[in-house]
C-alpha cells in the first residue's frame, strides 16, 4: 500500500522546490482567470517551482511552470493544490 502525500497550496512550498500540480479550484477564481492560468501553461499534472518570493510577506510569488516564469499573487496561488 502506498501513502500518498497530502496536497498543499502552492504558496506553502520553500524556495527551488519543485512539485506537481494536482488540483486548481477554478470555482474559486474568474472564469476569465481560470483560462487564463491554464494558457499560461497551469494544469493538473504539470511540474511547477517556486522561484522567489516578494519581501516583506511574500507577495506575489514567482512561479516556473514548463520554460516560464509567472508572477502568483498569494490568494490565487493558494487555489493551486501541488503534490511533492
């Protein structure tokens, strides 16, 4: 039996990690935001790293998702649940 971990926001994950993308609740966001991430390349089952975040409460985050890089505010990027 294998235990899988537990799924988390993506803004919870520490600088250079790496996970996939494992869920995105677009009922949380706009309709025209949704599309929006998932042109930007945002999917189930993509691999994403946290590349910075802004000082002073981390505000927004960057995010590498394929080969770029796209700036999370931190409420849109706690809809985005990853897995390690």
């Amino acid at each position: 039996m294998t235990v899988s971990a537990p799924h988390r926001p993506i803004d919870a994950l520490a600088i250079g990690e790496v996970a996939l993308i494992a869920a995105i609740d677009r009922a949380g966001l706009a309709p025209d935001t949704a599309q929006r991430l998932c042109e930007l390349g945002f999917d189930e089952g993509v691999d994403v790293e946290i590349l910075h975040r802004a000082p002073f409460g981390g505000d927004p985050i960057a995010v590498r998702v394929g080969n770029m890089v796209v700036a999370l505010r931190r409420d849109m990027a706690r809809l985005i649940e990853v897995e390690a």
